[in-house]
C-alpha cells in the first residue's frame, strides 16, 4: 500500500495522510510531480505509458508521479525519472516552472512543474517496463499535435487550467 501527505490548497500539510486511491475531502490535496525533459534541440523526452491505473493508460506523457509520505516534491521528481527512465538527476538541474492547484474531475491536487535541460540517449534510459511502453523525442508543436489527436495527455483537461502547456514556452515562468 502506498501513502501520500495531504495538503491545504496553500501546500500546507496537514498533518495527514491518505491511502493511495482514496478520495479526498473537499479543501484536502495531494501533490503531484511533472518532470519535462528537454534536450538541446528544444525537444522533449515522452514516454508511453503502460500502467493500466494511470488516468488514460497507453497514452504518451512526460515523468510524473506522487511524493510518498514525508517526500518532497523536488525530491519525487528525482525519484519517479529514476524509477520510470533510469536518469539520475540532481535538485540542482531541476527549476520549478509552475504550481497548479487543482479541483478537477476526481481529485484534487496541487501540481508541481519542473523542467531540466539534458541530452539523453535512448541507449542510456533504464525503463521500467511495468510504467513505461516506449519513449520519443518530440517538440513542443508535436506534443500539441498529440494532444489534439488524443494520444498525448492533455493536462490542460485533467488539470482544470487553460494554458498548462504555454509553461514550456516561457523561459521567464521557471525558476
């Protein structure tokens, strides 16, 4: 079983913690991590998903997860690529780029951005097999295009917010 922190809709903990799965009350939150990947020819590294339990199984998305008990949210966005892509990254090439807070569909979440510059090669990937199917290089007008096809996650919907994806255009919104 896995266990997460909750939260106030200001990332306050609440000195509680929930079951992973279980629906949260009304001004509770649990956080959760996106990691974008960019190399140096402005493309991004996605991956196809192959857990079934993920919101839209078998779709591309980027890195992403839930900070376990007592973990922080940089600290997850290191341990989910590690555990979905095999790449070891440091606090220091992560920059926090956007803080959603999100009552969407079913659940309520407070979504922590991050994005990091990296050449990584296909050969150098460790998949973990049981979360990922396969992995791309894609520019951001490729992504949308998968968006608009319904074959890449659309967290603009599942997030609630209008503009998600105008985070990878603005180099000034990370930190």
């Amino acid at each position: 079983m896995e266990f997460f922190d909750v939260y106030d809709q200001y990332g306050n903990y609440l000195q509680k913690t929930a079951m992973r799965g279980q629906r949260l009350k009304d001004g509770e939150y649990f956080l959760v991590v996106h990691v974008w990947i960019e190399n140096d020819n402005g493309e991004f590294l996605i991956q196809q998903r192959a857990k079934k339990s993920d919101p839209i199984p078998h779709q591309w998305a980027i890195t992403s997860g839930i900070p376990d008990q007592g973990e922080t949210p940089v600290d997850a966005a290191i341990r989910e690529t590690k555990e979905e892509l095999g790449i070891t990254l440091k606090k220091s090439q992560l920059n926090k780029c956007s803080q959603i807070v999100s009552d969407h569909n079913r659940y309520n979440t407070i979504t922590h951005v991050y994005h990091t510059y990296a050449n990584i090669a296909f050969d150098e990937l460790i998949i973990d097999k049981n979360e990922v199917m396969n992995t791309a290089y894609v520019t951001y007008e490729e992504i949308m295009r998968m968006v608009n096809n319904k074959t890449f996650w659309d967290y603009s919907a599942l997030l609630g917010v209008e503009d998600y994806f105008s985070i990878l255009r603005s180099d000034s919104a990370c930190e």
